[in-house]
C-alpha cells in the first residue's frame, strides 16, 4: 500500500494501517524527543504519549502538511509538557566545581537530574544531515557536549533550534507548529545559537573521528580495552590529555586534570584485585564501552557502567561513566559476561 492508502485507511480507523504509516518515522522521532529531554526513557514515553494522541487524531489530518511534519509537531510539544514536570537534565560537570582529587566521591543524588547516553543504533543513520537546510549532522546532535547544551536552553528556544537546525524544517513550519509566528522563531533561534555555541566545542566528535580515520580509532579502543582489563592506571593516564576530567552519574563528583584522574583510577575503579571485562560499543555518537566488573556472587562479569568517551585528536579529554547497569539493555548488550 502507497502511503496515501495507508492514510486514507487509518483515518478510517485501521489501526494496523495507522502502524505501518508511522512505523518509518518511529526511530527518527525518538531521537528528536531524546534530543529534547536528554534521557531516554523518558523519550521512549514521550513517543509512546506522541503515537497515541496521532493515533487518536489522525482522523482530522488533513495533509495540509506533510505527515513528518504534522508527527514531529505532536512529539515537539508532548515534551514541551514533560519539561514543565521535570528538573533540568545535566552532566555532571554543569551540577558543580570538580571534586578535589584528594576527596572521596560523593554519594549518588536521590533525585534524576542526569543526560543519558544515547545508543547509536537507534540513530539508523551516517553522519547525514536531515534535510538542505539543517545545520547539525544526525550523530552530531546526540553529542553529550549538544545534548548537554541543548537541556541548558529554554525549553522553546530548544525546540526552535532542533525543528530547525537538525531537523532543517523551514522557519514558516517551525512557527507553525509552535503556533508562533516567524520573527519569533528567528529571534528564539539566534538566542540559542549564541548560548549553544558558546558552549560546544571547536570540532564536534563527529569531525575528530573522521580526522582520525578508521585505523588510528581502533588502536585508541584496542589500547583503552586492553588498559582498563589489566588494571593499567599508566597506561590509561597516558591516553589522557592533560586536562581531561571524569565523571560518574548519577553520582556529582567529577575530577579534572590527567593526574587527579589517575589518582582517582589507581583508588577506586583499577585499584589491585578488581577484575573488568571491556566490551566496545558506540553511544552518543562517540567512542564508549560497556564496564563489566566481575562479581564472587553471580561468578561472572556483571554490568557496571556505559563509559562514554570524548577525544582530543587522539587523546582522551573526557571519561563519562554513566553508573546504570539497567542502561545495558538499551545498547544490546548482556547484564553478565561469563569468565570465558
């Protein structure tokens, strides 16, 4: 069936046509709501609480625009709602000063206040731009450094620069579905722009990657592998930049400087007698592992924590260890690694 079929169908209550008519959209909208909440979870809902209200109007599409944008409207102001229920997300690095390195860490928040990574494959995209008008690459906008920015703006300035600049809507279209009017989509957006830019980096990951080429890549996720399972405190300090930091959701202490962060290693994480098992993988847009530690009790590798990297060419300027073991099922990856 055409999508006009599919169309005609569901406005006439065929909920199985209604289905294969949102179905291709169904991953692009969850990273659209994930880019505005920062969690994933919460994204998840936020399409579920999207489908449901398209679904339940879908009888009153009239097609004066296109079903994408009509879709991206409805999930657009669903999180609109959800941000106004809800603490502002951050890493740590935006909660407070670094720890001193002398310092234990600090006990976890009770409370949610932390960006989430991001699994790639959800993406189902390259490093392609959404449409001509788009400002930012798909990967390039689940960065944790845009992401991070993103959550630090007004809720419609966020949205304003997503609809626009990674989605490329034009701005009659962004007006419309945030019932404003152009000029205040033109304003909104240079605020953001001035505030996001201050913020992000010169290169994105996505441009330092590609710098990097494919074989310089894997020897940086060989030698961090290989590192973090033999309990190397040197040698992973000796892929860090000199001022690299580290942090660990959802606890707020983060250390920063290439020896505060060895120190940090050589205490807690590789400190003798703790055995890991390194699993690559790719979140965010970014190099990252799974951390698996190996626990007496369950006689395995168990989950531990996503670590998300960002590099400095072929340095580590930053180590996000997200501490969420639930998080694994999000990214395909098992909760326990046998010894073998």
């Amino acid at each position: 069936m055409t999508e006009r079929e599919l169309l005609d169908a569901a406005r006439g209550g065929d909920e199985e046509a209604f289905g294969r008519l949102v179905q291709p959209h169904r991953g692009l909208l969850d990273a659209h709501c994930y880019r505005m909440l920062g969690s994933v979870d919460d994204a998840e809902d936020a399409v579920q609480d999207a489908l449901l209200r398209a679904w339940r109007a879908i009888a009153r599409f009239e097609g004066r625009s296109s079903l994408r944008t009509w879709l991206y409207t409805i999930a657009t102001n669903v999180c609109l709602k959800a941000i106004e229920r809800r603490p502002k997300l951050v890493l740590p690095v935006d909660y407070g000063p670094p720890t001193d390195p002398h310092e234990r860490t600090a006990p976890p928040l009770v409370e949610s206040v932390w960006i989430e990574p991001y699994p790639d494959e959800r993406l189902g995209l390259a490093e392609a731009l959404a449409g001509p008008e788009a400002r930012y690459e798909q990967r390039e906008s689940v960065e944790l450094a845009f992401i991070a920015a993103l959550q630090l703006l007004p809720a419609r300035q966020r949205a304003v620069l997503i609809l626009r600049d990674v989605l490329g809507f034009s701005g009659e279209e962004v007006a419309e579905a945030l019932e404003t009017t152009p000029d205040a989509v033109y304003s909104a957006l240079q605020r953001a722009h001035k505030s996001v830019d201050a913020r992000l980096p010169e290169r994105s990951q996505q441009a330092t990657l590609r710098a990097l080429g494919d074989d310089a890549l894997r020897e940086v996720v060989d030698a961090f592998v290989v590192a973090w399972e033999r309990g190397d405190v040197d040698a992973v300090a000796a892929m860090l930049a000199q001022e690299a930091i580290i942090a660990m959701p959802p606890m707020p202490t983060w250390y920063q400087g290439r020896d505060a962060v060895a120190r940090f290693l050589r205490r807690t994480p590789l400190r003798p007698g703790v055995r890991w098992r390194v699993v690559p993988a790719r979140a965010s847009g970014q190099l990252a592992f799974g951390l698996y530690q190996w626990s007496d009790e369950q006689d395995a590798f168990a989950a531990h924590d996503i670590i998300v990297l960002t590099l400095d060419g072929a340095r580590i300027s930053e180590l996000i260890a997200f501490l969420e073991p639930g998080a694994f099922r999000q990214f395909g990856l098992p909760t326990e690694w046998s010894a073998a």
